[in-house]
C-alpha cells in the first residue's frame, strides 16, 4: 500500500484478507503483528492512529479462529506499546 494509506483503506484491505482466509479454510491465524502502520511511526508512512488498532483487534478476533500474535514492531517508541495493547485490547473484547 502507498505512503499516506489511512484506517479506512487498510481496513478494507485486512477485511479483504481475512475473507480469503476464510475462503482457504484456514484452521488457525498466524499474525505477523507490526504496529509500524501508526501515523507517527518515522519510517512507514501509514495514518493509523491508536484507537484504529483496537478495531484491527477486533477484526482479527471477528475470523473467529485460534489467533497467535507474534510481534514484529514498530518504530515510534512511545506508542508502540500502546498501540500493541490496543490491539490486544480489541481482540479479546470481540472474542469475550
């Protein structure tokens, strides 16, 4: 995705993968879990803000299949622990 992609655009995009893993039949989610997307971050160039994240969670958690995070990064420092959490935070409120 280009430099300056918003929420709205890469959700759509996730939505769009998630359907076609649904299409596989996958029996378990692997996620590389990068929150680099955040619009402060100074090297990807994505718009999402902090509470996006809690909707990705959701969305993952929305597949409804065995999900193993594993965490890949990001590089604006005094978010990316907010951002992680907030995904985390969004997946297990979908999944109860």
């Amino acid at each position: 995705m280009p430099r300056g992609t918003g929420f709205g655009r890469w959700r759509e995009a996730l939505a769009e993968a998630l359907r076609a893993v649904g299409r596989f039949g996958a029996q378990a989610l692997v996620v590389s879990l990068g929150v680099d997307t955040f619009e402060g971050d100074p090297i990807s160039g994505f718009g999402l803000r902090s509470e996006d994240f809690l909707r990705v969670g959701e969305d993952l958690a929305a597949a409804g299949l065995p999900t193993l995070l594993v965490f890949e990064g990001g590089y604006a420092v005094a978010q990316v622990g907010v951002n992680a959490v907030n995904v985390l935070e969004g997946f297990a409120q979908r999944a109860g």
